[in-house]
C-alpha cells in the first residue's frame, strides 16, 4: 500500500457496510448508520486501473 506498514495497518482495521457502504470499528456486529448486520473487511491491497 503505502511507504508505512505500521499506518497502512491501523488504516486497514476498518469494517464497511455491505448495503451502505459506511466505515465502522472492526469489532461491530451492526452498521453504526443503518443497522445493517453484514459487514466485511477493509480491502488491503490497492486496486490497479486499466
């Protein structure tokens, strides 16, 4: 990802919501903006554009 492994790591902790798209703490069973209950981790590595 980045030039730092130690923020790339703290910045990768994040779930996202599945039908809002929200970012919530990584331990959370529900969306903090709409309830939701499907959540999946942050992506780590970088999408490449073609």
């Amino acid at each position: 990802m980045g030039k730092f492994p130690l923020a790339d790591s703290e910045l990768a902790k994040v779930a996202i919501c599945k039908r809002c798209k929200a970012r919530n703490k990584i331990g959370t069973l529900k969306c903090r903006r709409c309830g939701y209950s499907y959540l999946r981790p942050k992506r780590k590595d970088i999408k490449v554009k073609k």
